[in-house]
C-alpha cells in the first residue's frame, strides 16, 4: 500500500485549483504503478488557514480523478 503525501499548505491551502489538480493526478498515476493500491493524503494536517471549499474541492478531485 501507498500513502500519498500532497503538500498541504503549498499545494491545499495556497496553490492554485489547477496546481492541486495536477499534483492529485500525479498522485494518481502513481498509485496505479502500484496496482492501485493507493491511499490519496496530505503529508500533514490541513491547516487552520485552509478554507473549507479547499477541503471539498481536495475530496471531490480525488474522487473524480481516481476514478478514471
């Protein structure tokens, strides 16, 4: 099993939409090099300055892309 490791304060809470969409499409990839057998994560806790809707929107691409 993999664990990914999105960086959550460059990537989640400050990077642009197409940032995080590529970065969980990497991530993505590379779990299917492993089978797919993949956990999507951040490397550490989601930060008090993370809004919400960058939460969603993490959860929503990771169910849209993973699913592919």
């Amino acid at each position: 099993m993999v664990l990914g490791n999105l960086d959550a304060v460059g990537v989640l809470q400050s990077g642009s939409e197409e940032r995080l969409k590529a970065e969980i499409r990497r991530q993505v990839a590379a779990g299917r090099c492993n089978n797919s057998r993949f956990i999507l994560s951040l490397g550490s806790p989601v930060t008090p300055a993370t809004p919400i809707e960058r939460v969603r929107l993490y959860c929503d691409l990771g169910h849209e892309l993973g699913t592919d």
